[in-house]
C-alpha cells in the first residue's frame, strides 16, 4: 500500500517520509531539487549528475582498465592516460596537455604583460581586480568576519572558504576518486595525482611539480634560502612545516597520540610508523624475496643483501660494509 501521495504529480509513497523529500523537488525555485540533500538545479541533467555523489553511481567505464566514473567528460579526460593523447597544444613552446584548463595555467606564464602596478610594493598583475584585491593586505582591511570564531578575512572568498571549517562543507567532488574538498584549488591540486600532470617546472634544474608551493620549496635548494628560523637557536629552514617540527624539539610537543598505547610523537610520520606494531602492517615489500617491512628503510637495507650494495667505506682500510653498525664494530679494530 503507498498511501502518502503528491498533490503536484501523483506519485505515491510508502513513507511520508520520502514524501517529503520528493515534495522538494516541486517547491524548489530553480525547478529540480535533489531529495537528498535539498540542492537544487536550473537543469534536470545537472540534476541526474548531482546525485550520483549520493548513489555512488559510476555509469561510464573505461574499456581499457574498467576503472568507472560519474561522467562522461571525466572518463574521456582519464582515456587520455591510456592513449597518451595531449589535444591541448600551447602554440608558444609546442608544451602539450590532457585538459584545456591546463593549457589555460601554462599559457600565463609566457604572458609578461602585467599592466597593473601596486603603488605601495610595484607588484604588477594581470587583471585590475587581482591588484585591487592585493592592495587590501597594505591597508590590513578584513571587512569580512566570520560569525562562528570571530576571524575576519579581507576577501569575501576568503570568508567563504573559512567557514567551510565550520559547515564541514566539501562542495568540490573529485570525479574520478570521489574525494571532496573545501576549494576548488584544492580538486584542481588534487586531480594531478590522477593525471600526471607537473606544470611547475624549476629553470634551474629542470624539475617539475605537481604544485606551484612544492616548486617553490624546491627553488630555495638552488638559492640557498633558508626564510624560517628559529627563535630559539636561530637554525633556518626552507618551508614553514619543517620550522614548526623543529620547534617542537624546544617545546617538547608530541600532537600526534596512538589510541592504541598512548604513546605520543612529535610528527605525524612517526606515529603512522609507531602504528604498524599494533596494526602488523608491512606495506613495504621486496620485489626479489617477497620478505616485507613495516619501515622503508629497512627495506632499504634489506636489499643490499640481493645487490651486494656496500655502502659503508672503512678511512683506514679498502674494506666496505652493508650496515652502518658493522662499519662502526669493524673501526674499533683500527
């Protein structure tokens, strides 16, 4: 028996529940509603393709690997790794791409035109509204402030990403994995992981990147630059990360707690290496033997033993050992 009806269609339901939420797709302004969450679309399509995050639905499935996805344009963006085909030429420097919008951020950087100059610092952009934003950092104006904790922000957008923490809204969904973040900077980060794709590249080495702040960490190793240091003993490091670790030598901070015993670490790398005793994980496996580790390095070590690596050089004499500690026994001798 389905006896809760809708008065706009006719459909019937078992629950009112479910009543309800199709009832949504009626009173929507935009004319197609998702029962699920409430969002809704000025296009049914749109729509259809919305609440495959709900259903899990992948209808388009690669021929070559099976793998599935949510859309079409994201299955032809995958097919490209399996054909190698990059249809997205920059005309500059012949540099070719899977996606336009990649084409679109690699094309900027052959662009030198940046007409509007900042008259505090003389830093120049592209675009009037990317100066306008800048100047706001000269002036320290945050109009803009979060009515959760207080923050405030100089940029709208900025608000808007911020109170994400709070929502725990993740609108920006990877197609290909399902992963979903706050910005869409973030997906677009993320996305690389699947393609391939290192559109950063250092001109001094030739290097490249999956992202622009992974590049310029890198740049500091051929300049040298070392901008954060410590307070405490003055040591510099190249990325901000690797400060706040070191300064938890001074303060004695461990964040990072096993719920398992307790034990707590100053990193997050050494409580996930802590965790393999309890869990028994060996994820780091030797492609000759088959005999797995829980840490690389051990693994690392391991192999020397199907490669005859020695790597340990004794000053005094012409003998080379495997391991560090056998190197140190043997220097007693001398």
């Amino acid at each position: 028996e389905r006896a809760f009806a809708c008065t706009s269609c006719g459909e019937t339901f078992t629950q009112k529940s479910s009543l309800i939420k199709h009832q949504r797709i009626h009173t929507s302004a935009s004319g197609f509603a998702c029962a699920e969450c409430s969002k809704s679309f000025s296009h049914k399509g749109n729509l259809l393709r919305h609440q495959r995050i709900h259903t899990g639905e992948r209808p388009f499935a690669c021929t070559d690997c099976n793998k599935s996805f949510s859309e079409k344009g994201a299955l032809i963006r995958h097919q490209h790794i399996h054909s190698r085909e990059r249809p997205f030429a920059c005309t500059d420097c012949n540099k070719s791409f899977r996606e336009k919008g990649n084409l679109i951020r690699h094309q900027h950087t052959h662009r030198s035109e940046r007409p509007f100059a900042c008259t505090d610092c003389n830093k120049s952009f592209r675009e009037k509204s990317a100066l306008t934003r800048h100047q706001q950092i000269h002036t320290s104006e945050r109009p803009f402030a979060c009515t959760d904790c207080g923050k405030s922000f100089s940029w709208k957008d900025s608000l808007t990403k911020h109170q994400r923490i709070h929502t725990g809204e993740r609108p920006f969904a990877c197609t290909d994995c399902s992963k979903s973040f706050s910005w869409k900077g973030a997906l677009i980060s993320h996305r690389r992981t699947h393609t391939g794709e290192r559109p950063f590249t250092c001109t001094s080495c030739g290097k490249s990147f999956s992202w622009k702040r992974a590049l310029t960490v890198h740049q500091r190793s051929h300049t040298g630059e070392r901008p954060f240091a410590c307070s405490e003993c003055n040591k510099s490091f190249i990325c901000k990360g690797d400060l706040i670790i070191h300064q938890r030598i001074h303060t004695g901070e461990r964040p990072f707690t096993c719920a398992d015993c307790s034990k707590s670490f100053s990193q997050k790398s050494y409580l996930t290496r802590h965790q393999r005793i309890h869990t028994g994980e060996r994820p780091f496996p030797c492609t000759t033997c088959g005999k797995s580790f829980s840490q690389k390095g051990d693994l690392t070590i391991h192999q020397r033993i199907h490669t005859g690596e020695r790597p340990f050089a004794c000053g005094h004499c012409d003998l080379r050992f495997r391991w560090k500690k056998s190197l140190v026994t043997h220097q007693r001798l001398h």
